[in-house]
C-alpha cells in the first residue's frame, strides 16, 4: 500500500477565543497565512473582510480560505469557534477549493457534519499510532471533498453573491499587495499596476470595504510587522528594511502612528 508523502507542516485547530488573546490586531488587522484555513464561527456575529469584501458572518458561518488570501474579522468576546490550519502545501495531495468560500449552514446537520470532521481531525492529530498519519490526510480528504459539495449545492440553489468588476478591482489589489506588502511600493504604484488611478482604487476599496487603499496596505504591512515584533528576535532595522521602509526612523514613526506604540514598546509588552 502506498503511504502519503509527509507533510511540510503540522494541522492546528485553534479556538478563536485563544487567537484573540494576543490582541485585537491578531483577528482584525488585514493579514494572510501561508497555508490554506477555515474558519468555524459557531458562536457571535461581525464582519470580514475577504480579498478587499467585507461581508457580515455570523453563527454557523464557515469561511474557507486558500494560501495567501488576505483576511481580517471583527472579534469580539462573544464569538466562538475554531481555525482549522492546514499544512502548507497540502493543495498536491488533497483538492481543496481554489477560491475563497463563505457558507452560510442553515440546517443542524450541515452543523454536525462540519463539528464531526474538525473533531475527528483533532482526535487524530494527537494520536501516536502508525496509521494516524495516513487517518489524518483521510479526514482531511473527506472534509475537502465536503467543501466542494457546499460549492455545488450553493451554485446550484443560486445562494453565491455574483462579483461584480468593483469587487474583481478590489480583489485583484489585495492579492498584488499580498505579493509586494515588503516593498516600497505605493497606492500610486499598485494603481498603475492595475492600469487605474490611485482616485478611482481608493473609491473602490471604500465601496467594497469601506476603507480606502491606502489603510489596506498600511494595515497589511503593520500587521506584519507586530508578528515581526512579537515572534521574532529581529532587530528593529532589520524588520524595517525588511517591511521596505527608507529608515529605521521612518519605520518608527510610521508604525507609532499607526499602532500608537513605538516598536520598541509594542516588542516588549508582547
């Protein structure tokens, strides 16, 4: 019998609760993973932003996210649910949906169906035996090949939102900052790059997520740095070189404005 390739990283289910504990920045600042992850909203209500959309969730809301799909969530103290993070890479082994979805489960047992899968993946991962490598990619298997199942019924019941060219514009601006946030790129930059003006991006972004772009972008590159912060040993020029900022001076007074901390102090009070 063949044995699955091993994976490049590890599953992980999170609760919610505890992903907001580091702070509010954690859910709601725009950021993107490098590996697929679905969230599981049992519990609360908010809005998310996916790809430059913002779109109210609520309870029994699941949200499927490729790698790399910019994101951020309202979080509040009465939401509940779980993040499923996938092992990066695992798209060559299991066929995952390609876009980002938002489900909407209206009937108890889509309800159950979904719990059943994330507790099934959770008993495996803290399994030792010598099949529960070859368990875990099953389940995961069966929880992709449900994915797509949503995807038919929803396009079948006419239920997907249709996209229309403002949202595409939007999108595509995310995912070009998703690429080129370390740079020292400019709204004016990624606006030629799209082949509009800066004007008419910025009216988009209000309209699609009711912040322009150029708050998109500092929110993604300042996310990025209070991870750097806080989950790294790098110094505070490298971290601003490595963001595409001119100076560590400039870097500091940037993400002061931003944050309301210098990083020196965000550093130590993570």
């Amino acid at each position: 019998m063949n044995q699955p390739k091993p994976l490049p990283s590890p599953f992980r289910i999170i609760p919610l609760a505890r992903l907001a504990k580091g702070g509010r920045w954690r859910t709601e600042a725009m950021r993107s993973y490098g590996a697929p992850v679905l969230y599981w909203f049992t519990r609360g209500q908010g809005r998310i932003t996916i790809a430059g959309q913002t779109a109210g969730y609520g309870p029994h809301n699941a949200v499927f996210l490729p790698a790399g799909t910019m994101h951020g969530f309202e979080m509040s103290s009465h939401v509940h649910g779980q993040i499923v993070v996938f092992p990066a890479g695992i798209e060559d082994q299991i066929e995952l949906p390609e876009a980002s979805l938002h489900l909407r489960l209206r009937e108890a047992d889509q309800h159950g169906e979904l719990n059943r899968m994330v507790e099934n993946l959770a008993a495996e991962m803290h399994s030792d035996g010598d099949e529960a490598p070859s368990a875990l990619m099953c389940h995961a298997g069966l929880l992709a090949i449900w994915l797509r199942r949503q995807i038919v019924a929803s396009e079948l019941s006419d239920e997907r939102a249709p996209v229309n060219a403002a949202g595409r514009l939007a999108a595509a601006f995310t995912s070009l900052v998703e690429t080129d946030f370390h740079s020292a790129k400019s709204v004016r930059d990624y606006a030629a790059d799209l082949g509009v003006t800066p004007t008419h991006l910025s009216r988009v972004c209000n309209k699609a997520c009711g912040r322009p772009a150029s708050a998109i972008l500092a929110d993604r590159v300042h996310y990025e740095a209070r991870r750097m912060l806080s989950e790294t040993h790098m110094p505070i020029k490298d971290i601003a070189s490595a963001l595409g900022f001119a100076s560590p001076a400039y870097f500091t007074r940037a993400f002061s404005n931003h944050t309301g901390r210098t990083p020196s102090d965000f550093r130590r009070g993570s």
